[in-house]
C-alpha cells in the first residue's frame, strides 16, 4: 500500500518528521512529494496541481494508494482526490493528520476555521511570512468528495474538536502521542483500506 504524505502548505515543516522513515515497518510505502509555489496566488490552486502532478510522477497508477493530508493541506484533500479521479488514479482512502476537514462549497481557510473551532483556533499560526490574501482566497470545490472512507490522525490535543467532527461524519478516529503517530496511521490505513 502507497501513502502519499501531503505535506502541510506554504512549504511549513511536518509536525511528524520521522513518519515517512517508520512507515515501511508497517507494510506501508510512504510517498513524500515536494509541493511548492503555493506562496503565490492562488494559493490552493497551485498547491492542488503541484501535488497531483507530483502524485503521478512518484506513484503507479494501478498502486492501492491512500492520500494523506497534514496541517494546511487538510481542505484541499477533497480537491487532490478529485485530480486524481481525474487522471483515473483509484484512491482507497483519506486521512487528515492534524488538519481542518474539507468542506463542501468554496470556504475560505477563515471560514473554516469559524466553522469548526470553537474558539476560532487555527492549527497554523500566522507567520510574518503568510502570503497576502492565502486564508481569504475560496478554496478550489470538490464535488462528490469523499468518494473513498476517511479516517483522522490526532495527535495535536488543540484540535481535539476537530477529531470530534470528523467522528461525527462516521470516520475513523485515531488519537496517538507523534512518537506513536506512525503505528496508529499504519492501522488506520489498514482498516480503511478494509472498507474500500
């Protein structure tokens, strides 16, 4: 089994360093692809098409693969998943690691973050850096998403409530400490990988 590790957005470092490296100890292939130029408008846009580009670069097509979104990169899962339909590339599942869930329509990343916080809480705090206009900009649609199971990795106790609407929606929920995070996503994609 592929899992394509996306990777949180404007080029922020991953909360789980040695994931990728643990993976293959659990059976799992772990895809790492370099996705950049999202400081530029539209952000979201050029994050989608980078990483599926990559995502056909590094994987088969026929390869059972599973996306898999951390922070930023969370609301543009469903916008991946529906370019990689497109290049007819069969996803088995999603999972969202410390991240916003995608949400129908063209929110915004502060939209999203009023609607599923209740403190407003972002995961990723505004930087100096942040691009003009990258929170404010609609995100790219994705109709019929998800068109595969959905599981969720939690192991930033801060956004615990967003753990809790994924469980809402019928996903599989994982809480695990980041030194754990690997074993608790190999089972995760195992048990969804069961569902498809």
């Amino acid at each position: 089994m592929i899992a394509v590790l996306l990777p949180p957005t404007l080029g922020l470092p991953t909360r789980l360093p040695g994931l990728a490296d643990r993976l293959p100890e659990h059976g799992l292939t772990p895809v790492s692809p370099e996705v950049g130029g999202d400081e530029h408008p539209p952000h979201a846009a050029r994050y989608v098409a980078r990483a599926s580009l990559e995502v056909n670069r590094l994987v088969a097509p026929d390869a059972p693969t599973a996306l898999v979104a951390e922070g930023g990169a969370g609301p543009l899962l469903g916008a991946v998943g529906a370019a990689q339909r497109s290049a007819h590339r069969p996803v088995f599942g999603y999972v969202l690691v410390d991240a916003f869930l995608p949400q129908p329509g063209s929110p915004t990343r502060v939209d999203i973050a009023k609607s599923q916080s209740p403190e407003n809480a972002d995961p990723e705090a505004v930087s100096a850096d942040e691009p003009p206009g990258y929170r404010t900009e609609p995100l790219p649609m994705a109709a019929d998403w998800p068109d595969a199971p959905c599981g969720y990795l939690l192991t930033d106790p801060g956004l615990g409530h967003v753990a809790r609407l994924a469980g809402l929606r019928g996903w599989s929920v994982r809480e695990a400490a980041p030194e754990e995070a690997s074993e608790a996503l190999a089972e995760l994609l195992v048990e969804l990988r069961g569902m498809a």
